[in-house]
C-alpha cells in the first residue's frame, strides 16, 4: 500500500516535535497503521537554528502544502486565527484530512469547521488543543461513552497551574512568580490568555461540546483569573484543608450546563489537589463510571506532538483499511515483536530490605559486609529498638534501603546474610520503583 | 438504518450493569452511533431476583445468542474460560463482533482468540478487562500510539489497594482485613488470585502486549503477592517516605520487557501512591509525553459497565458508518443538543469569603446578620489577630465557609457587606467545587 503523506503548517516548537516524534518512532508508527507514515511537505518562512528535516519539500508559503495534491493529511500547527482559519478550511475544501493542535480557533470557530470538514466527509482532529498529552478528548468522546456525564472538572492551563503551586509551597506573591514563569518560558511576555483564564476557557469549551453533546459556546463561558489571589488565601485554604487551584468547570444540573473557569477551593485529599507545577489533569464524572482522573504534561513540544501524532495514527488507520478496527494488540497482525521477556534475577531494582537480627555485637557489621562485598550501596539504615515480642527474644529489625541493583546479585546477598549466626528469619524483601 | 442488535451472554452484576446503562443511556447513545442499540437477545439460566429485561428474548442456552442471525454484538460477561472462550470462538465463528470483561481469557487465550477474530474480519474489543472504567487500554492503544511506551506500572487490583490502604491507615492486619474484604464482597471465598496478583497479572499481561507490541505471555509473568506484608513493613516505609503498593510494572529495558507483580514502594508524594481503597490507575510513561496517569473505579457493576458499552459503541460505528471516524463533536451532525448554558447568577456553590474588617466591635454581628437574613449557612469561621500593615491599621481579616447557596443570593449579601462601615475593602470570594 502507498505510504500515508503529511503536511507540516508551521514549524514551531510543536510542529518541529511533531516532525522528530514521526521520525524515531517511525517503525513502531507504521507497525500500528499497517502502512508507512511520510511528512512530505512542510509550510514554514525559515528553518530555525538546530532544526534539520532532511530533504523533505519545504514551501515559504504554508498554502503550497494544502494545495499540494500529494499531502493526504494536513497538520495545522501554527496556532492564531487569521491564517489557520483559512488554511484549514482550505485543507478540507481539498479534500484533505486536518489534524491541528489549535484550541482557539476550534473553540472560537469549530463549529463552522467540523460543518465543513462533515459536508467534506473529511476528519479534523484535535487532541493537542486540550491537555497537551493528555488524551482527555478520545477519553470523553469514546472511552467514557457510554455514560452520561455529569460534571468535568480540570487543571487545563499549566501557568496558572505553576503559579499558584509556587505561591503555596514557597510562600511567594503572584507577581514575583509570574516574572520566573516568563523568565522560564511557561508564560507568554503578555500573561493575559494564560492567567486570566482565557486559555483555559478555550479548552473548557471544547470539552463541554464533546461531554455533554452541545455547540461550541465560548462566548458563554464565565472566566475569571488569580491574578488577585494572595498568599493569604492560599494560607487560609490550607488552614481549612483545601488547596486553591484554576479549575475549568462545566456541570449538567436541571439548570443547563454551567461553563465556568474560575480560582477553586478543593479538598486537599483529592488527586485534583495534588497535581502541582506545570501538569494537567482533568476529572470527569459520568453516571456509570463515577469519577475518573486523567493526567500528564499540558504543554511542551514532545507532550503535544504526542497528541499530534496519535490523531494522524486515527486518521491514517481511516484512510488505510477503513473497514476494519484498531488492531486487537495494538500492532498489525504480523507486526508483533518477539522481543523476550527479562528473567527476574535480570531486572535491576533498588530493595527495602527488612533483616531480623539477634541482638548481637557485629551483626550490622556482617551484613554490611556481605552488601559491601557484592558493591551493593546502602541508601538508607534504619536500626530500632525491639518492639513487643521481639523485646523479650532480643530481635532488632534492620531495615536498609539499597540503591540499584541487579536482582541476582541481590539474591546472592540475602542468601547470605540469611546463613548469618545473628540473623533470626528470612530477610523480607521489598522492591522500590522510581515513577519518574 | 436498522438497529444494531446486542446479544448479552451472562446477567450477572456486569451483565445485568450492562444492560442498565444501554436502557438509560440510550438516547445519548444513540445520538453518539448514528443508529439504535438494541439489546435483544439474553443468554442466562435464570432472571436474579429484582432483575427486570422487560420483552427481551432469553435462552437458558448462551449459545442461542451466539446462533442468533439477528445478534450483531456478542456481550461474553459469563467471566471464566471452560464455556466463554468456546462461546467467543463460535461467535466469531459465525461472523459476529465481541465485547468481553474477561480478563484471563484474553491474558491466556487472547493470542488465538484475536487470530480467529482477525481471520474473519470481526472486532474482539476488551476495554473492560483491565481496570473497569477506567479507558485504559484505548488510552495506550490509540491516545499514547505516537509513543515508544517506556513503562507502565498500575495498581490494578482493587482488593490488595483496599487491604494494603486499610492496613496502613487502620494499623490492621493483613488476615484482619482480607476478612472484612470478604465480608463487603471485594475479595472472593478464595481470594488468591487477588493476593497473590494472579488477577493483577492477568492485567499486566493484557497492557503490556498491547504498549510494547508483543504477544500475550501470561505464563512468562513473575507474580508476587502481598500475604506477607506486614503492619511493620508499611510501618517502616512510611518512616522512609514511600508507600507500598501492589503495583504491576512492565518496562522496556535492553534487556528486554519486563513483567513483574509484586508488592513495591513508591515515592508517597507521587499521585499513584495516593490512590487509595478499590480504587485502581495506572501511570504510562512514553517516550513523547513522559509521564501520565488514568484513575478511576476498577471493578463493580456500573464502572465496568460503562467499558463494556463503550466498546459496544465503537464496535457500533464501525458497523454503522466504517468510512467516517467518530463525529467530531462526540454526537452525529444535527444530534447535537440545544440544552442552554447556566448564567453564573443561577449556579449553586458553597463559598470561601475573605472579609476585610476593621477591628470595630459589632463588624462580626452584622456580617453573619446578612448571611442569616440572605438563608446562607456557614460551615466554618476563622478570624485572625491582625499582622504586619494590617495590625497598625486594625484591619482583621475574618473567614469565612459557607454552605451550598444561589450565586444570585451571594452576591446580594456580598454587596450588603461591602456597604458596612466596618468593612474595609472589597470580599474576597472563591467558589469551592465539591470532587466526589
């Protein structure tokens, strides 16, 4: 089969990302679509410094590429209105497939588009708009369709969401932060979309649409930011026990559907809560499934090119085998590696160790003699007193935390200490795993 | 277009929580497929007690649904292999899509089952395998397919999250609490294939085929469970600063993949050693998007219900409209509804207010005269001594929680308070947004 051609619209952060994540993953991407994926044209004025696209087409005038009869997808990355309107109308009055990370213009302008694009029997995807990685939008749409759902709620604008972590954990004021936010490029050099919730209520409205089965509303969408929030609220809230985040709120009541974004008071047990710095999340609730919370970055060029690139997968298993479903295990058939499985004493893996030792001189010793001897580190001791029955039998628990190492080795060790004279039972053994 | 038809084999909880919500949400059900679902067809003995399928056809015999020329989407909700996995093979057999929830089916027989599924061009879909509601395996599948997956590691049994959180926020006993969990329905009269992760590894098996592109290998999975954690050892790592979860990790290594169950500790900051009780959530993390996390209800009628019909959903589409993808806006064009969005006056929220008095005697009384006369509960209060600029101008800031009120009547009592003369500045008010 003939490979699947992408246009690039701009060549920004996320459109340069787009074009490295199709490049590495190459390989795996065509295992899943059953035909190979090929950026083969990009719109953009200029290369910048660093970037290198091989001999692929490039065009100063972003229009060459969705008038190029070639290109069967088109990947509006440029962000703005006044050219990606056009362009992408273009795209589908072409007959062409549009995948676009844009949140402003679908939630100012989707409704027109998507007419278009479904008079065009063409699909425009847009994942990246809301969440960056996250993908909260094929979540709502399918994942949870099953339901009817009740209320969303989410952390859906990183700046803000950086802000006001910084503000509660370092006691700062909003505008100091806001000033490192810029320094560090989260915030643009004007902060309006970003802080006063203008951002957030693009993606909100984009999600309400896709939730609760109505237009695109924008222009209907309550928005108020944290600029005026102070130090002292968030130090009130959390006397209270709640944390104070930018929530996008839309709830189905008797009442209609409320559209609001919005400083929050939440309860500080919730993961809500406890999602800090730069990261999205977004809880939905739907009447079968209860409350569900999906997670990542929301912002950054990999994180969105994920996005990217999952809706081009969509569109190009569309367009190449139309009549069937994604493949049962992910990959075509016939495409599966045989990659094998790690043995257990392969695996490499930092231990919580807890040694029951007879209260004896030069245990300890012994013990870290043995981990000494098979260069295993020791990150944390803890020796206590005996508790309960072990005071009576004169047992000391030891509790080490060792750093990385291989699990045979490990093995060889606890064997060891375990033939130990002072040594009372089997050693427990307790692997750590480091999530990030 | 006719109606898509739907043959449930099995009304147990899942069976029975199946048809509940393809009954109440058929509406916007149908409003997201472009046709009618329609459940027509029941395989089961006999109807529960409080069971009511109201005129739809039942056989004793699940096989009569399977034989059934009008049924055009198998439910297999029996759970177990020795009749669900002849029943899924003759309904491919007979040219039939297939929703199913049974996990040790596919983790052992899914590679044949998915062969025989393949070679007849029908859809085998299992979203409610792993993790209930949770749309996990269409999040790795297609949300994260842009990504070389690098890891995943999930608490995916619900039973062990219980007895391990109830352990350490109880200090009980392991046998103490497996007892309870028994007695409330979360763990079977033999629990071992929750407590020794041989469920969990179900799961594992069923994710990591499907992010790393490899066969299903159940028998390859190393298995570990948490029988023999002790009080001590949750105890200990508290003290470190980690929880133990029991955590299914899979991980690309050079070495290979790797696939293990066991009892683990993990950072206590990071979100997944925060879920807490039956609830379940895997983190993902892909070379693109880094580190993501999917939380919700992992088991139970209901939760997993709406997996099951989810993937009756899209099983839907495929059959009802292959050429177009889903509807850009989650519902088919003119479906969309024209339910009006709430004005903010006409919301209810319950309130943080922070009031600015001056230190006058009596500012108190009338503030909490004008929320009484407004019908404005108060849930909690806090007044502070002054500090810094705010001691020498004698200005106290008072909180205040409020219950549950109209927007409209908060904003009067706010404008009222505003006007007293021992008020200072402008209230402070957040809105406070209730998770659960």
């Amino acid at each position: 089969m003939k490979p699947i051609n992408i246009g690039i619209c701009g060549l920004g952060t996320v459109g340069y990302g787009s074009f490295l994540v199709l490049k590495n993953n190459w390989q795996e991407i065509s295992r899943r679509v059953g035909t190979e994926v090929v950026v083969s044209h990009i719109g953009t004025r200029r290369l910048r410094p660093g970037q290198d696209v091989g001999n692929v087409k490039i065009s100063s005038d972003v229009f060459a590429v969705v008038n190029d009869p070639a290109v069967d997808i088109v990947l509006e990355l440029m962000g703005g209105i006044d050219v990606a309107k056009p362009l992408v109308l273009q795209a589908i009055a072409n007959g062409k497939h549009v995948v676009t990370a844009n949140k402003s213009m679908i939630a100012v302008h989707g409704n027109e588009i998507f007419a278009a694009a479904s008079a065009k029997n063409v699909m425009v995807a847009y994942e990246a708009s809301v969440a960056g990685g996250i993908p909260i939008i094929k979540a709502i749409r399918e994942g949870l369709a099953g339901n009817s759902i009740q209320w969303l709620a989410g952390i859906i604008n990183g700046t803000g969401n950086f802000i006001l972590t910084e503000m509660r954990e370092k006691s700062r004021a909003f505008a100091d932060v806001l000033k490192e936010a810029q320094a560090l490029g989260y915030a643009e050099a004007d902060p309006t979309f970003d802080v006063e919730g203008i951002d957030a209520a693009h993606k909100l409205t984009i999600l309400a649409a896709i939730a609760f089965g109505i237009p695109l509303q924008f222009e209907k969408t309550y928005t108020e930011g944290i600029s005026h929030i102070t130090q002292e609220d968030i130090h009130y809230a959390d006397e209270l026990g709640y944390r104070i985040k930018h929530l996008g709120i839309s709830r189905k009541t008797s009442n209609g559907i409320e559209l609001r974004v919005h400083p929050t008071l939440i309860d500080e047990n919730s993961l809500l809560a406890n999602v800090n710095g730069v990261m999205n999340a977004v809880m939905v609730n739907g009447d079968a499934v209860g409350s569900t919370l999906y997670y990542g970055a929301g912002a950054g060029a990999a994180p969105t090119a994920s996005a990217v690139v999952a809706d081009i997968i969509d569109v190009a298993r569309m367009i190449s085998s139309p009549q069937s479903s994604v493949p049962a295990l992910a990959f075509q058939d016939g495409s599966l590696s045989d990659i094998r499985i790690t043995e257990m004493p392969e695996i490499k893996s930092a231990y919580y160790l807890r040694i029951t030792a007879l209260d004896k001189v030069g245990v300890l010793a012994h013990i870290t003699q043995i981990l000494g001897d098979c260069a295993i580190n020791i990150e944390a001791i803890i020796q206590k007193e005996p508790r309960g029955a072990d005071a009576a039998s004169q047992r000391v628990p030891v509790i080490i935390l060792t750093r990385e190492i291989l699990e045979a080795t490990m093995n060889t060790a606890i064997a060891q200490i375990e033939k130990l004279d002072g040594v009372a039972e089997k050693v427990m053994r307790i692997r750590i795993f480091k999530l990030e």
